[in-house]
C-alpha cells in the first residue's frame, strides 16, 4: 500500500449523473473516501468527469479495470488513475515577476540625457514600447468603438 488517497479519474459523465451513482458504481471494490465532482467555478454546472478517491491502491487499481469500460446513463466511461493537471491558472512562474526591473540602469537619472534623443538604449524592453504605441494608436487602450464589449488590443479574460 502506497502513501495518501489513490485518485481515480471518471470521465464522459452525463451532466445529470450524481455523486450517488458514481458512488454505487465503485463501491464493490472496496472502501471510498470520498468522490467530488467537478463544477464549473462561475456557473456550477458540472464539467463531466469526477475523482473518485480510496484508501487502498490496490482496491484502486481493481476499481479501475471493473470500472473501465462500462456504460453510466449510455455514456462509455474512461476511468484512469488520476494524475496532476500540468499547465493551468495556478501554475508556479518560472522567473522574476514581470514587476521587477531586470536592468537598474534604464531608471537611472544619468542616463535619462542619453536616452532623451529617442528610445535607443538597449536596455529598454522593447515589447513595452511597442504595447504602449498600439494602445495610443487605438485610444489609450479604450473600449473598441467597433465592438463595446472588446477592449481594444488586449483580450479581457486575461490578467497579465
């Protein structure tokens, strides 16, 4: 017997399925810890698949190939061993935080009368002053005049 649950993904769930019936689907092979179902965060509709979690990994593993393959309101169920989502919201950034200035320098009083001339130096991001020029360009980065729900030049459901 390994260390914590073992967590068993079921996917292709009908969204009228309940925890009830996934419950009564793997409790013959063994003892469940618990179930959750994934729901939508911003509607609470479900999001078709759910974690079925157990105590003994081998009870696990044996629920996992009664399970397989069977059919829950007409739906075929695929049924794996649950593994850790890469990528995602909450992922860990790798790097400084776009915040920090990475060259002191460019900020630095005396070079202000180098840089007067234009945006020459080399130690200035360049994607900053082409994002700013765009956003002058289109309004200052106001609501688009074409289409009130688009910002212009930056996509809404992103925060950066």
């Amino acid at each position: 017997m390994g260390k914590g649950l073992f967590k068993i993904y079921v996917g292709n769930l009908d969204y009228k399925v309940t925890e009830f019936s996934v419950r009564r689907l793997f409790e013959p092979f063994g003892e469940l810890e618990d179930v959750a179902m994934a729901t939508d965060k911003e509607t609470g509709k479900p999001r078709g698949f759910a974690i079925v979690m157990m105590r003994d990994h081998a009870e696990g593993n044996t629920a996992i190939n009664g399970v397989q393959g069977r059919r829950l309101m007409g739906r075929p169920l695929v049924v794996n061993e649950a593994v850790q989502k890469k990528g995602g919201k909450n992922k860990p950034k790798i790097g400084p935080p776009s915040s920090v200035v990475v060259d002191a320098s460019a900020s630095d009083p005396g070079s202000d009368a180098t840089a007067s001339g234009g945006n020459e130096t080399s130690s200035a991001p360049v994607s900053s002053g082409t994002s700013e020029s765009r956003a002058s360009q289109r309004g200052g980065g106001q609501v688009s005049s074409r289409n009130p729900r688009r910002s212009a030049g930056r996509n809404p459901r992103r925060n950066t």
